[in-house]
C-alpha cells in the first residue's frame, strides 16, 4: 500500500491544489519500508496523475478544493484532507491507528472533526 502527502518543510502542505512535492510511502505490516519525494506538476490533472503514477491508495492532505478532491476519488484514491502537522508524526498516528487526535485537524475545520470515524481516519461523508 502507499499513502502521499504533498509536502513543505517537512511539514504537510496546506492547500493541494498549490504543492508542488509529494512524499510517497511505501508500507507493509504497518511499518513503512520505503519513502520517495516526487514532484506534483502544476496542474489538477498533473497531480492526479502523478498519484496514479505512484500507485497511491490513500492522500493525507490540508485543505483541497471542491473540483480537485472529486477528481482525486474519482482516481481510485482515499482522500484525508484538512490535516496538518509534521510528516512523519502524522504517519505513524496514521500507521498506529490513532490519527484522529484533534492535534492533526487544520485550524478552524472543527465542524469535520465529526466526519472522521474508525481507525486509519475513514470518511463517513463526501467532501462538503
């Protein structure tokens, strides 16, 4: 399996629809065995395209629009937005199962905490 996150000072980026990096891990058994920065591209259909390239299952990302998070879905992929927080902390809370601490929900997203439920932050709603 590999889950992206666009990345900026090691750091996950705030907006999608602007990153130009991605980090791409590799994971096994729960324990990441590969990780590799990749460029983005600068359009929508670039970076979708750059997560069908990866073979990415599953995005952890900040904010996204409306039009590219559709696109993403439509792509075969998972879509965990409005995170923020250290790469690698978010990660392992993602890997250990406990990553719906508030501590990883962007400023001001409180109203979609509650669309977070079960472990590895499945989506009980379609983006709003």
């Amino acid at each position: 399996m590999k889950i992206a996150m666009p990345i900026w000072n090691e750091r996950i980026s705030p907006v999608f629809d602007v990153a130009q990096r991605l980090i791409v891990l590799t994971i096994e058994a729960d324990r990441i065995i590969a990780r590799e920065k990749k460029e983005l591209g600068q359009t929508p259909k670039e970076k979708v395209q750059a997560l069908i390239r990866e073979n990415v299952s599953v995005l952890i990302c900040g904010a996204i629009s409306g039009p590219l998070a559709l696109q993403v879905n439509q792509a075969g992929v998972e879509l965990i937005h409005d995170i923020c927080g250290a790469v690698d902390e978010v990660a392992e809370s993602y890997l250990c199962g406990s990553f719906l601490s508030s501590r990883f929900i962007m400023p001001g997203c409180c109203r979609r905490r509650r669309r977070f439920q079960g472990c590895r932050g499945q989506m009980m709603d379609k983006f709003i």
